[in-house]
C-alpha cells in the first residue's frame, strides 16, 4: 500500500466542496485536505496553511500529491512555493473525474507517476460535449 495524501487547494470553496462532494460518492478519505482562497485572504496565510498540512503528512511519512484549480492562479504558486521543501507532485485543472480517480488510487498505486497519468487521463476523458447528436447515438 502507497503512502500518500492528497491536498486540494483552488480559489473559492471549489476545492472544500469538490471534496466533501467526492466523499458522499466514495465515503470518506484518509489524508485528504482541502485548502481555500477567499476573497480577501492573505495568500501567505495560505501558504502557511499548505506547509502545515505537506508537513505533517511528511511527518507522518506521506507523499502529498497536490491538485490546484488553475495554472498560474495563487493556489497554484503557493504549492510551487513547496517544492523547494518536499518532493511531491502537483496536477493542475482539479476536476471531480481528476479527484475521483486520484482518491480511487492513492492508497494502492505504488508508482506516483502511473497514479498522475491516470488522474489526467481521466480528468481529459470527463470533459464530454452533450448536444443532440450525443442522444441520437445508439
């Protein structure tokens, strides 16, 4: 079994809610964290926040994998900000497929690198385009 933890941090209650909305599907998850940007928060208080939380799961021997709402935003430079410190991964464009497939093998995938490739697999495999041609297939 992996040891791993998940840290999911966007701006907004995204990140909070997508996790509480991935546990009422999967039950609920062991080292999983959720971190929010609020309007009017300080984005150090935030990067305070994500060390605690990557510390304490290396404390306890975990490798945090780390997934952000939007490339470039600060959820996304406060968990670039913990590479100089921990050796963890971060995937960008969280998404419930994304969240889903990572909390589905997070715990048994022994390589970090298969685990990430199958998160955005499937967070690219989510995106579907509903209209009436998707109702005519057969």
């Amino acid at each position: 079994m992996a040891n791993r933890a998940v840290l999911v941090i966007t701006h907004g209650e995204f990140g909070i809610e997508l996790v509480k909305s991935a546990e009422m599907i999967m039950g609920p998850q062991e080292d999983v964290d959720a971190l929010a940007l609020r309007p009017g928060d300080s984005v150090d208080d935030l990067r305070s926040q994500a060390y605690e939380v990557v510390d304490r799961n290396a404390e306890k021997g975990l490798e945090t994998i780390v997934l952000v709402d939007l490339l470039g935003g600060s959820p996304s430079n406060v968990s670039l900000t913990l590479l100089a410190k921990h050796d963890l991964k971060i995937l960008t464009g969280v998404s419930m497929p994304m969240l889903i497939e990572t909390l589905s093998q997070y715990k048994f995938e022994e390589d970090t690198d298969k685990l990430i490739e199958a998160a955005k697999q499937t967070a690219g495999e989510g995106v579907k385009l509903l209209d009436r041609a998707f109702i005519g297939r057969k």
